[in-house]
C-alpha cells in the first residue's frame, strides 16, 4: 500500500450471476516523519544526522538522501546518493557524503520512495570549505627563483596543489608550455613545502 494514503473497502457475498455488499468502510496508512539535520561539512564531507518515525520504515520503504550541483534534482538528475538502510529503536540515523568537491555549493533533498512513486522535501543547500593555498617567493637570485608554500587541506590523496611559473602571465594554465608548473609534495594539512625554480 502507498503510505499516507486513504483507502476504501466493503465486504460482498456471490450467488450466481448476484452480489450482495457490505457497507463501505474507509482506513488510512500512516505517514512517515523526517527530520534531517546538516552537520559537519568539510572541504570534501558533508555529515547528516536525523529521525524518521516509525523507525521500522526504511525497511519498508527506500529512503535516502541525494545532493546535486544542479538545483533541479531528483532520482534521475544528482551527483552523490545515500540509502539509508538502518535506524536505531528511535528513529535516529545518520549519513555521510564524501569526496565532494572543494569549495562548492550543494543542493540536497530528502527522498522517499514508496511503490515506484518519489516523494521529495524541499530543497536545501550546503557549501563545501575551500583549500587555502598560500605561495609566495622566499629568495631570488639572478637565475633561480625560490617559493615557499602552505596548504591547509585534511584530506590530500583527493587533490593536487601546485602553481604555475612564466614570463608572461597570460600563460599561467594547466597545459600551456610555456608555463611551468610545479606540485606541493608536501599538501597535508598544515604542511609547507620549499620548491627552487631555475631558468
């Protein structure tokens, strides 16, 4: 049955080609209720924390969340999804969004899917931390340049950190050759690194 949802029923008797009913008796599935709850949001993670009642319902039905950089989201157009499998006796649970992009505005919904038919909440946003990078050149001679970095970012398998060298500044872009491009080894959190550029 669908949930929240009223339906009709009445009792009948055959005898032959002849039907007898019954009165016309009405009942009504319950509803679900959820509450959900934005939490920690890091540069790539975004938390969830939350109740749905009954607690026994996402057996019953799916629900999930879904987070999209497009604001018209739904089961069929999102980035990231989250099918929330398991409540604890009061309903509480919890989700967790990873290897989000940095520094970047997320929509996201609720969703319940009950027989084939999507029901959404409204929609909300959250927006990721951005990566402070700091350069700066700590000597020059008359052929080498020495730069001095600081990368304040938790998670650093997800990223590369570097910066880019040239005589004209219209070629700093990935890609261009005549650009040369140098990367962080050091981009933990709280690290820094020295790179020495020769020309």
């Amino acid at each position: 049955l669908y949930v929240d949802k009223s339906y009709f029923y009445r009792t009948y008797v055959q005898q032959g080609e002849t039907y007898e009913y019954g009165d016309v008796d009405e009942f009504a599935t319950t509803s679900i209720e959820v509450e959900l709850t934005l939490g920690e949001v890091t540069q790539t993670t975004a938390s969830f924390i939350g109740t749905i009642d009954p607690a026994n319902a996402v057996k019953e039905v799916e629900f999930g969340i879904l987070c999209s950089t497009n604001q018209d989201i739904s089961n069929s157009r999102y980035d990231k999804k989250i099918v929330v499998t398991s409540a604890d006796a009061e309903g509480n649970y919890s989700a967790k969004f990873t290897n989000l992009k940095f520094a970047t505005t997320y929509n996201y919904v609720y969703y319940i899917r009950n027989n084939g038919i999507y029901s959404y909440s409204e929609v909300n946003t959250f927006t990721t931390e951005d990566v402070p990078v700091t350069v700066s050149v700590s000597s020059v001679t008359q052929t080498t340049a020495t730069f001095a970095g600081r990368v304040d970012f938790t998670e650093p398998d997800l990223i590369e950190v570097g910066f880019l060298v040239s005589d004209n500044s219209a070629s700093l872009k990935i890609g261009n050759e005549s650009a040369q491009q140098f990367v962080f080894v050091a981009v933990n959190g709280n690290n820094s690194d020295e790179v020495v550029v020769e020309r």
